[in-house]
C-alpha cells in the first residue's frame, strides 16, 4: 500500500489507521498513538526513527507506513520590527503566506485557511486574488509546525502564545477543515493551545456562527469595517447576502455560549468609515451584545484606492466609543515593509484553468 502522510490524520483517523496496518495487540494502539502523536506535535520530531519508545522492528514497519514530509518554505522575509513571513509552497505546488509576529511578552502566529479568497473585500490584497482552493486541515496545521520548527518553538521554549486564523481566505468557507485544524491545535497531548489562545477571524458568514460556537468554540472576531449595511456593503460586498442585523444576532448567541467578548475590527478608511457620526453609529451596535473594538490602520497594498486614516482621528474616533463604555484598541500595524501585514498577504497562485 502507498505511504500516508502522518499530517493527514486526525487522532482517531490515526488510530484506526494504525489498528489496520500495524500488527500489535488492539488494546496497545491508543498508547502508541498517543506516542507518535506527542513526539510530532509537542517535542517536534520529525524523524520516526527518534521514536525511541517503539521497538525498533516497529519503527522500521511504521516508516514504510507513514511520511512525516512538511510543506517547504518558498522564501521568509524579516520585518525591521522583528514580524517575519513566510511563503510556504504546498505539496500540491500552491502558495500560502502565514506571519510570525513577536510582541514583548506574547507572540502571535497569524495563518491562512484558503489559497486566495473569494469576498474581495475592496481593502484587501487577498481580495484581489481569487480563490485557488480551501487549505485541508493538515496544510493549516502545517502552518503552525513550520512557523514553530523555524523558531525553535518546543517544549518549554515555547514562544509563539496566540493563533489567529485572520492570514489569507476566510475560515467560515473552509469550515470543516478549520474545525478540524483547531481541534488539533488544542489537543493537550499535542500542541495544546487553549480555546482562549486562538481567534478565527470571520468576515461575517453569519449562518456559520452558530455552528462554529459549539464545535470551535475558540475566541471569535468580526471584520465589521463599518457601522452601517450602506457603507459597509461599498466596501464588503459580503454584507449583500449576511446584513448588520444577522451579524449582530449570531454574535450575540456566539458570546452567550463561549462566554466571551467578541472582538469587532474595524479597518480605518479615511473619507469612508472613519467620521464621528460612524463613531456614534458603532457605540449604538456595540450595546447589543458583548463586543470590544480594535481598530486596525489601514495598509496599503499596490494599487489599493484607500487611504489610512490619520492617527489623530483614529484617537478621536476610538475616544467616542471609550467614553460610551466600551473597550476600544488601536491595533499597531506590524510587518508592512514586507507586505505582512493585515489584509496584505497575497501569492502568485492561480487557479488551474479546466482542461
Ligand atoms: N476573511 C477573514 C479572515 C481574514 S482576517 C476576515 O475577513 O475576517 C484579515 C483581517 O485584516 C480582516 O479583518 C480584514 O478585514 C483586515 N484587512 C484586510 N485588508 C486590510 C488592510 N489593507 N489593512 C488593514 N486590515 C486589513
């Protein structure tokens, strides 16, 4: 039989899988899965051959079995404020960017879930790029493995603290295999990030959040960019089939069930979403359900017909929601001299035309 890539599986695929293919008494698989499962996922080895718990005959019937091969970098760019991206080429040949990005006391890995996009949010790069395909589970996992093997991030040197899926493509239209991939990200036999630790970004597929705050169940934020469907749909032509409305009642049902505060961004646009009356407008959404606001300075991509809000008027603007009550945060952009920034990633992978 053809080797599998150990990536593929999930804990119970991998199981089953190893009850079929190894001869070994039934009642051992769930230990040697779990062995396997920890020295990839918490101590980094990617050799089975340092799997020293197994017996050496076993060893050697399980590399015949499985590839521990990993997407390869294409190329990594270092930011001068210390973010670093990475292209990553696909085993399929495709292309997708996920940023490193290290803070004083915490640091963030911000990864893709499709190759592309389809909303073509008007500000975004990714936008301007359709979308080649939905990333699987192992490819978004994949991310986080690479970003750690570069950075030596194992055991106790565990440096990257957060996770957020807001990198290319969005999550809520590659439901299942996000799902999937945050299920193996929290594993506590594995790379164990808390539900607390990982934030899904959506631009507002309203009719998935449901689902998301049972089965994902991680921090959840809302690219909302603007306060009224009018403005919002110039900007998002997403909001033509999910509204304001919808988007707010989700939320609500999604914080009542995580318990969480919903984390609204909001990309300052100047001219188009950034006056005080869009302030005013976004205090009155934010009372009806437990949100905090970031605001995100816009970075610009080539070709991009937006400019970035002064910083004044985003102190002003975030001041009108902070004296309602409300938490509002300026987001720092981190990364633009290497396009790795929020809403900048983008790779030359095109979809294959159909023969
Ligand atoms: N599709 C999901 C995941 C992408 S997250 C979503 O929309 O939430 C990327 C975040 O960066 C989103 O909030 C997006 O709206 C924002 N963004 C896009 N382009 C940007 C830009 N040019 N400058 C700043 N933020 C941008």
């Amino acid at each position: 039989m053809s080797q599998k890539n150990f990536f593929d599986f999930n804990f119970e695929s991998l199981k089953l899988f190893l009850n079929e293919e190894l001869n070994i008494e039934e009642k051992k698989i769930p230990m040697r899965s779990k062995q396997i499962w920890q020295s990839v996922y918490k101590k980094g080895s990617f050799e089975i051959n340092n799997l020293t718990t197994f017996p050496l005959e076993l060893r050697s019937k399980l590399e015949d079995l499985i590839s521990l091969q990993r997407p390869k970098i294409e190329k990594t760019q270092t930011s001068s404020d210390g973010t670093i991206k990475w292209l990553i080429k696909l085993f399929d040949g495709n292309e997708v960017e996920c940023v490193y990005i290290p803070e004083k006391t915490r640091a963030t890995l911000c990864i893709s879930s499709q190759v592309g996009c389809t909303l073509n949010c008007r500000f975004c790069h990714t936008g301007t790029q359709r979308l080649v395909k939905n990333l699987s589970f192992a490819e978004i996992v994949n991310q986080v493995m690479i970003a750690k093997e570069q950075i030596n991030d194992w055991d106790e040197q565990r440096k990257i603290t957060n996770i957020v899926l807001m990198g290319m493509g969005e999550p809520f239209y590659n439901y299942d295999n996000v799902k999937t991939a945050v299920e193996i990200l929290k594993d506590k036999e594995g790379l164990n990030y808390g539900a607390k630790k990982i934030t899904v970004s959506t631009a507002g597929i309203a009719n998935k959040i449901p689902e998301a705050a049972t089965e994902i169940g991680t921090y959840l934020a809302l690219s909302l960019h603007a306060p009224t469907d009018n403005i919002r749909e110039m900007i998002m032509p997403i909001n033509k089939k999910f509204k304001i409305k919808d988007l707010i009642e989700q939320c609500k049902y999604y914080s009542s069930v995580v318990k969480e505060k919903i984390t609204l961004e909001y990309v300052m646009l100047r001219g188009v979403n950034d006056s005080m009356e869009c302030a005013k407008q976004l205090v009155k959404l934010m009372a009806q359900f437990p949100c905090k606001v970031n605001l995100i300075e816009f970075n610009p991509w080539p070709g991009v017909q937006y400019l970035p809000t002064e910083r004044e008027e985003m102190e002003k603007f975030g001041k009108v929601i902070q004296d309602a009550g409300y938490v509002a945060t300026i987001r720092r952009s981190r990364g633009q001299d290497i396009l790795g920034a929020c809403g900048q990633l983008r790779t030359e992978s095109e979809k294959k035309k159909a023969l």
